[in-house]
C-alpha cells in the first residue's frame, strides 16, 4: 500500500464517527426505494400518465400540487447525527424521514442522470465520475462539454421534459455555470433553467417557482457545498459543520417561505466516509498494480480498469492479491451480471472497464499519473457499496 503523499502533505483526518453498520454492502434498491424511483413517483402524483408511485408519495403529500425536489450533494443518511447540532431544522426532518439508495456507482453524475431520469445507471449510461469512450478518451462527467453529444450518449429523456410535455411547469435551479453543460442537459434537459450562485438565490428561485403561475409545478434544485467541504476538510471539520449549518438555513428558508400546497422533498445523491493515509493503495506508484493496464477510470473508491490486450487475467490477479480483503475485484461481466447498475445495454457495457475494483472498508485507489494529483489530497471519498456511501435520506416538508 502506498500513499500520494507523507501523512504531513495530507489535510488532517478527523473521526467521522461512522457506526460498524455503516461499512455493510448496500445494494441499489431499483425499483422499490432508490433515486432512480424518486421523480416517477413524483410525476405519478402530479399526474403525468405512464409513471407510478413506487415509492409511496400519495398520502404524505396529499393535496399537493407543486413540489421541488433539493439535492443537497454529499448528504448521506449517515451524516445526518454529525450534522443535527449544527442543523436543528435538519434534525426535526430527519425525525421523520425515510431513506433510499442511490444508484451505482455512488458518485454524483451518475445520481444526477439516475434522478433525472428516473432510471438506473445501465439504462442511461452514465456510468461512473469518468469513463473511456469508444475513441479511447477519459470522459470527465463532471466537465462534460458537447463532446460527446449529450443527445447521444444519454439516450433517456429527462422526467423534467417528459413532465412538461404533459402540462406540468418545470424549473431547475442551479449553479449559473452549470447551464448547458452535457450532465445538467442530460439530467435535466434544456428548458426551465435557472441559474443561483448562492444558497440564498437557491432558496429565492426554488420558491418563486412554486409561487409563480397555477397548476402542478415541479422544482427541482441543487446545493454543493456540503459534498465539496468533505471532500477537502473532512466529515465533521469544521468546514464541514459550517456547510451543514448552510444547508439548514437553506432549509429554513425553504420551509417558511412554501405557498400553500406545496412541499420540498429533500434527498442526496450518495454519502461520504473520510479515509486515513494508510488505507490508500497507489495504483500508479506500484508495479504489480500499474502492469498490463492501457487506460484508467472511474474514482478512487470504484476503480475502471482497461487493460492492454491479453492482459484481463493478469491484472485480475494482480489486483486481487494486492487488495485481498480491501476490495472486491470483478469482471465487467461480473458486476453487470451481479445487478450493479441495472440492465446494461449492449451500446453502453464498454464505459465499465473490463476489471471493476470496488473498495471496501475505508480503503481507496488511487492513480497518480492518471488523475489530478489534487484527488489524492482528498479527505472524504465515496462511489463505493458501503451502506455510508450508498444510504440517501428523503425528507418530506410540507405545506
């Protein structure tokens, strides 16, 4: 095992307080409770025809007609304990929440286009933070111009388009700078798009949108911060706390601020666990893990490798006796066949590399030379099957 850095170059890991349960396999609920489920759900409810309510909406939201759905990025189930003393509104939710998974892997874009079109990663095919395209170029999901073509490389359309086109008002608010970009066109299509800096210009156009107009209305928002200060600072830094004291003011705002008959559906797209120096494997740093490969992606908790030709068994092998007990390394055919993602489709099966490492525990690959250097530098991580990672809350404010 080799780390990116002495443990004096890494930001300080502080405890996450994650219980044992929490690094229990968690399998996506397709079908019955995962993220995948959410909009058809809400859809059924406000009356689009050819959805269904999967996931049990229609008593708890009554009587309403206009709902947004918030993303808050990074805010698993299990975080929110480390967050209720700094987020008292979070706290009486999550009283009475309920939770789903995500899809897989555990990692934003794939959870984004799994919301946004309500199906499971195999169908969508967005299937990991980066893949390799048939070119053989790394696709950076998170950078995702017009190239590929959204229109082609995501053929489900949004639930927002499909929503719309039968008579419901569609608002999606976001980062200004996410505007047309190939994730936010392929999650949520094109129209309805507003863009919010802040938090404070979330919440204002997330409720001008339920306010504006008559008729069903669906809103859907997104708000990064928590996710980005784990990812630099730690679960429960004090970064951290201050983000989760954001998202409650957020949700204050949101919630003194509903019209009549409507609500807000609180959600995320995966958790997060924070990970010492000495779990981290350096795939690009050690012989026996770099040999045989010809490209690398995905993330440091769920790993796609390609290996060169003829090469498949070696570095099975190879990475099996490296990791052992750290990660279960699979096939592509394996994790296909294993129900990870969902049906895959012929067209989309070689975005999952041909060896798929999936970390367990609090262990992470990384790949030096193949990825920002920044990646290694991080404190919290998730894309993996751990119940931290793959658990979501939804919670329900209604008016």
């Amino acid at each position: 095992m080799t780390a990116p850095a002495s443990p004096s170059e890494l930001p300080r890991v502080p405890p996450d307080h994650l219980p044992s349960e929490a690094f229990r396999e968690r399998r996506p609920a397709y079908g019955v409770g995962s993220l995948a489920d959410l909009l058809p759900s809400v859809c059924a409810h406000l009356g689009v025809p050819g959805t269904a309510d999967v996931i049990g909406l229609r008593e708890p939201l009554d009587g309403v007609d206009r709902i947004a759905v918030l993303l808050v990025d990074g805010m698993g189930a299990y975080q929110l304990p480390l967050m209720a003393p700094h987020a008292p509104v979070l706290a009486g939710l999550a009283a009475g929440g309920r939770t789903l998974t995500s899809g897989f892997p555990s990692t934003t874009p794939v959870s984004l286009v799994t919301l946004g079109t309500g199906t499971p990663p195999g169908a969508h095919g967005v299937l990991g933070f980066t893949v390799r395209t048939p070119s053989g170029a790394i696709l950076n999901h998170i950078r995702w111009g017009d190239d590929p073509d959204p229109r082609d490389w995501q053929p489900v359309p949004s639930r927002l388009a499909v929503a719309a086109a039968a008579g419901v008002t569609v608002t999606t608010v976001t980062r200004p700078e996410f505007e047309g970009s190939g994730l936010t066109v392929s999650a949520y299509g094109r129209d309805g798009f507003r863009g919010a800096p802040d938090p404070d210009r979330l919440a204002g156009q997330m409720l001008a949108a339920l306010s504006a107009g008559t008729g069903p209305a669906l809103v859907y928002g997104y708000h990064p911060d928590l996710d980005r200060c784990g990812h630099e600072d730690g679960i429960d830094s004090p970064p951290w706390r201050a983000a989760a004291a954001g998202v409650d003011r957020l949700l204050d705002r949101l919630a003194l601020g509903l019209p009549p008959g409507s609500a807000v559906l609180v959600t995320a797209d995966h958790g997060q666990l924070n990970v010492p120096s000495g779990r981290r494997y350096d795939l690009g740093t050690d012989p026996a893990l770099a040999a045989g490969l010809s490209a690398v992606a995905g993330e440091p908790r769920l790993r796609y490798l390609y290996p060169a030709a003829g090469a498949r068994d070696d570095v099975l092998a190879a990475y099996r006796e490296v990791l052992g007990a750290d990660a279960r390394v699979m096939t592509r055919d394996e994790a296909i066949d294993d129900g990870w993602f969902g049906p895959v489709p012929a067209g989309h099966r070689d975005r999952i590399g041909e060896v798929v490492v999936l970390c367990r525990d609090r262990a992470v690959l990384l790949a030096s030379g193949w990825e920002p250097p920044a990646v290694g530098r991080l404190v919290a991580y998730h894309g993996s099957s751990t119940a931290a990672e793959m658990t979501i809350p939804l919670l329900l404010i209604v008016r």
